[in-house]
C-alpha cells in the first residue's frame, strides 16, 4: 500500500576513472548501456553491452551471471533504474557508473562510434 514510500535500494556506483583503472588491472567487469540504440551509435564504452532499459526485464538471460555488472547510460539516472531493477532480481554484483557517458567522456576514457 505504501509501495511509493519505501526506500530505493542502495547501489554502489563507481567513477568512470575507477571502472577504467579495473578494467585495465585485468577485473572481469561487463559493462551494460542501457541507452537506446541511437545515443549508442553515437558513442559508447568500448566492449559495452547495449540493452535498452525498456528491454532490461525480457533480456536479463542475456547477461553474464559470473560477471560483475556495471550499469551505463547518458548520465546516471536510467542506469541507476537498471541497476536497482537487477539488484531486485537477485543480481548483488551491480554497479552503477556515476555521470554515465558524459562523465566518461568528460575523463577522456576512450569510446567507439557507430553500432
């Protein structure tokens, strides 16, 4: 009844400096843009997976279940969705990147264009 009062679940997020740094140490770490397909092509994380959030909750299969996750989008907010939707599904190894792409950009980290 008071479903709308209830406290968001806490996600660890991580800087895009810090997701870099593990990833260039060898940590196995996917991660997972949740932007549309359009903002992907435009730019996105080297070796990101693309799935839209409105595509989250049918693909879930799709993500790797001994893989840490790190959750992405534009700036922060779709993927903190994402990252609380995985987390009440059980996922306990989610993150969320801080800024999204605008912070990663913004680091200077590199990106790809096109899909």
């Amino acid at each position: 009844m008071f479903d709308m009062f209830r406290k968001r679940s806490a996600i660890p997020e991580m800087i895009p400096e810090d997701v870099q740094q593990r990833l260039a140490q060898g940590e196995k770490l996917q991660i997972v843009d949740v932007r549309e397909p359009e903002e992907y092509a435009e730019a996105h994380v080297p070796g990101s997976l693309l799935i839209p959030l409105g595509q989250l909750a049918q693909r879930m299969d799709e993500l790797p279940k001994d893989t840490p996750l790190v959750m992405l989008c534009r700036s922060g907010n779709r993927s903190g969705v994402a990252a609380e939707l995985l987390q009440r599904a059980g996922r306990n190894d989610v993150t969320n990147l801080r800024g999204g792409i605008i912070a990663w950009a913004r680091s200077g980290l590199p990106l790809e264009r096109g899909r």
